[in-house]
C-alpha cells in the first residue's frame, strides 16, 4: 500500500510547484515526480523508455492519473494508452480491461471493437469482472453466428466466478454507454 501512496504525493506535490516556465511539460514533470517515487519505493519490473523499472502495476496506476488529468490541466489519454499498453503486454487485468475501453470508445487510440474485444478477453480470462461485462455487452449487441455461443460461455464463467448473473444479464442488454 505504501508503495503506490506515491503516486498520489507525486501528483499533489506536482501542484505546487511554481507555475513560472511556459515551456516546461507538466506531464514530463509528472513522470519524473512519479518515477522518482516508484524508485524510491524499490519497485522492479518492465523498463520505461528511460530505462526506469516499472512493475504492471506500476505502469497502470501511472497510466491512471492520464486518464483521470490528476495533477495535470486535462487529461492525456494517448500518453495512458501508451502506459497501459506496457502494463497489458505484463499480463494486468485492468489495464487489459482500460485498454479494451480506450479501444472501445476510441479514448486515446483509433475506435476498434475487434481490439477492444480482444483486451476485454483477456481480463476476462482473468476474471475482471468488468471485462467480462463489457465482452458480454459485445456478444450481446453482435450478429456473428458464434457470439451466442460465446456469450452463454461467458455467462457460465460469469456464474462460476461467484458474480452476480442476473446483473450481468440486465447491464449487457442496456444500449450503449
């Protein structure tokens, strides 16, 4: 828990620094602040573009405060995508999961459901809960011969899990989010 404090004193002390160079990056800075932190912490894992060791879940609680603009004037959804595309190929859930969103709603990346579909199988196999809402959402709303198929699999697998089948079945079946 300690460990991932850090990014959020990153971010807060982010905030306070002076606001005097138009030319600086704050999400270069954001990145060092935040880098600087994990280091601190001793994390080990997959190796940014600086060569800093990041672990999956590193990556994906970096790739957070993109999506959310956290200590940044917006949020930098293409920067996120990058991110959590590193923490997906690691092999996390969530980031699988955002990743599968971003494509989804083409947040960040070009919309593709085929690739959305793909990242939500892969949470999904992981037992992402919300994966597995959002690839039954797809089978659902799909005219493919085998999606029916696919989507009573995945409500057994839903059901196996211990979540809760009848919310799965009222939230695929809603319009578009």
């Amino acid at each position: 828990m300690k460990r991932f404090a850090g990014a959020a004193l990153a971010a807060a002390m982010l905030a306070m620094l002076p606001a005097g160079n138009a030319q600086a990056d704050p999400a270069a800075e954001i990145d060092a602040i935040i880098l600087e932190t994990m280091k601190q912490s001793g994390s080990a894992g997959a190796s940014d573009n600086d060569g800093n060791q990041l672990s999956a879940e590193e990556l994906y609680r970096l790739a957070q405060t993109y999506l959310k603009g956290s200590g940044t004037p917006e949020a930098d959804f293409k920067r996120a995508a990058r991110l959590l595309a590193k923490a997906a190929a690691m092999g996390h859930a969530g980031a699988q999961y955002e990743l599968g969103d971003m494509y989804f709603l083409g947040n960040g990346v070009r919309a593709d459901e085929g690739k959305a579909e793909e990242f939500f199988r892969k949470a999904a196999g992981q037992g992402h809960e919300e994966a597995m809402t959002s690839l039954g959402w797809i089978y659902f709303h799909d005219s493919r011969k085998d999606s029916e198929r696919k989507l009573e699999e995945l409500e057994k697998e839903v059901a196996r899990r211990g979540y809760d089948v009848d919310l799965f079945r009222f939230t695929i079946s809603r319009p578009a989010w």
